[in-house]
C-alpha cells in the first residue's frame, strides 16, 4: 500500500469551526461535505484519521473527492477550501468586449441610416464582424478593410491576429489608398455565398488595381460601405450576391450608387458604360472565376463620365411635394 501524501493535522480552533459549520447546517452542501471529509481525515490527536476508501463510503462521495479536499488544504491553506474556488475565466465568454460595446453604444446614438427612423437590433446586428464571417476569408488574405463604423467582436479580432491578418477601418483606408495612389478603391464583396465564393471575392481583389475586399455581412451593411465609399472618393466595386436583382433594387435606393446586374462580361460592360454605374452586381455562379476577374479589371478600367441627360432627368428628385406645398395657403 502506497504512503498517504497530504496529510491532515486541525487544530483544536479548525476542528470547532467545521464542528459549527455541521451542526448549523447553513451552509452550501459542498462545503459540509469538505467539513466532514476534513474531521474524518484529521491526523491529529484529536481525529479519526479514516483512509479516503472509508471516508467516501460513508459520506457517499468518491475518493476523488476527498484527495483533493485533502490536496487544497495543504496547498491553500483552511480559509480556500472551505469557499469555492473562482473560475479563471467566465462559464460563458462575452460576446462583446469594451472597446466593441463602446462603438456598438456610439453606432446606436448616432443618425440611423436612410429611410428609418431609429437604429433597430437587426441594424445594428448588420453592423457586426463575428467570427463565423471572418472564418470564410481566404486563407493566404493578409489585409482586409472593414467600414469604419463596423464592430468586430473580440473573437474576430482574435482570428485576424492569429492568422497576421491587418485590418483596417474604410475611412483611414481609402484615404490612404486614394493619397498614395490618386485613384478610388475598387470594392469587392460577397454577400450570403459560401466560403469558396468569398474566395473568389479575394482573388478579384488582388487582380484590380487598388482593389480591397470587404467582410462578408449583410446586404444592407455592404451597400452602406459602398454608398459612403462612393460618396466620398467616387469608388466603384463589384457585389457577389446569390440575388443580383434583389442586391441591385436595393443598392439604386442610395443617391450615389447606380447598379447594374450582369449576367454577362461584355452585356455587362456595355450596360455599365450606358448607366454610368458604380456597382455592377453578379451572381457567380453565372461567371466562372476568369469571367469575373476580366469584368472587374474592365469595368475599373471605365471612365468616370456625366450622367447623360435622360438618365440625368431621371434621378432628379420630383417636384410634386414642393409645388403642393407653395400652393397650400
């Protein structure tokens, strides 16, 4: 038979602490049962000095149980084995840290987006960088912009940094880009697509001049980064979406994008040129992964040019609302 190790030795004052604790009976039922798993294994004059087999068969406990009562009294000290121990890290890990809770509170009280009236949980949600979107980025991306408004949870941030992956807010990127360069960015996204179609969005990217690639998110997320992108620098860019016509409805809704929806390269080309466009929405599945390098490449190589007049007339806000209301009385 092996030597017992840790052994216990109470002293008179600990043996009528625990004695108190029993006969109470207030206290949490683990810290009764480390009372009595203590006096049964006392050493001392005093104790009993039970072996761990006797003493789990009595209390109804497993000898497990009573090493380590044993183990966390000689290593802890009397005071930390009766209280339980505090977890190192919480049963469940935050989903937001303070420096995302602080831009998620600020995105909050800021002006909702156009056409609502208050930011709801589903807008800010859209807003949101979690793990599961920056899980689909390729693995060879070594750079990727965010909008500058975005809240990447901590779990993403820790994903990035693991894979040496930079990222960079929209705002201090496309200055940058358009100052070192004296061009716009070209944007590329993919919205609601597998992991091998985010790929393809990458590789895009990189093939165009000045090219960066935004997260995948939300439709209403993405087209938000490319409206300020647009306004701000006259950026265009490329939107993979499974729904182009649906992606591209609700791209028009925004006064500084004009999209268009390619089913083609050469079609899309020409449509692009015709509407002046500043997005042109695909669906990849329609073009392989050569058709939609060539059309990025070609359709950031297009010129920007004034809208022509019909289409000019056309965006023009109408002038119903401000007649009715010069001739109310």
């Amino acid at each position: 038979m092996s030597e017992k190790r840790y052994i216990v030795e109470l002293n008179p004052e600990e043996r009528a602490h625990l004695k108190s604790l029993i006969n109470k009976g207030k206290a949490a039922a683990r810290t009764l049962l480390k009372a009595r798993i203590l006096l049964k294994s006392d050493a001392s004059s005093l104790g009993e000095d039970w072996p761990d087999e006797r003493i789990a068969t009595a209390l109804e406990t497993n000898t497990g149980m009573v090493y380590r009562t044993r183990r966390r009294l000689l290593e802890e000290g009397f005071a930390a084995v009766l209280s339980r121990k505090k977890r190192a890290t919480p049963p469940v890990q935050p989903i937001f840290d303070g420096e995302a809770q602080t831009r998620l509170i600020a995105l909050a009280c800021s002006t909702p987006p156009d056409g609502h009236g208050r930011w709801s949980i589903r807008l800010l949600a859209e807003k949101v960088v979690v793990l599961a979107s920056v899980a689909k980025l390729p693995r060879d991306l070594r750079e990727v912009t965010v909008r500058h408004d975005a809240v990447l949870t901590p779990s993403a941030r820790e994903w990035l940094a693991d894979r040496r992956i930079t990222f960079r807010r929209m705002a201090q990127a496309a200055t940058s880009a358009a100052a070192e360069a004296g061009s716009p960015a070209f944007l590329v996204a993919a919205c609601d697509l597998p992991g091998r179609c985010v790929a393809q969005a990458a590789a895009v990217a990189r093939a165009v001049p000045h090219g960066q690639q935004l997260p995948a998110a939300g439709i209403a997320s993405l087209v938000d980064a490319f409206a300020e992108a647009a306004s701000r620098s006259g950026s265009r860019g490329l939107l993979l979406s499974p729904r182009p016509a649906a992606a591209a409805l609700i791209a028009n809704r925004k006064r500084t994008i004009r999209a268009v929806v390619a089913t083609g390269v050469r079609d899309a080309l020409q449509l692009a040129q015709e509407c002046r466009a500043t997005l042109v929405v695909v669906d990849p599945s329609r073009l392989g992964p050569g058709g939609l390098q060539r059309l990025a490449v070609e359709f950031a190589k297009q010129l920007h040019q004034p809208l022509p007049a019909d289409l000019a007339a056309a965006s023009r806000p109408c002038s119903c609302s401000s007649t009715a209301q010069e001739a109310t009385p």
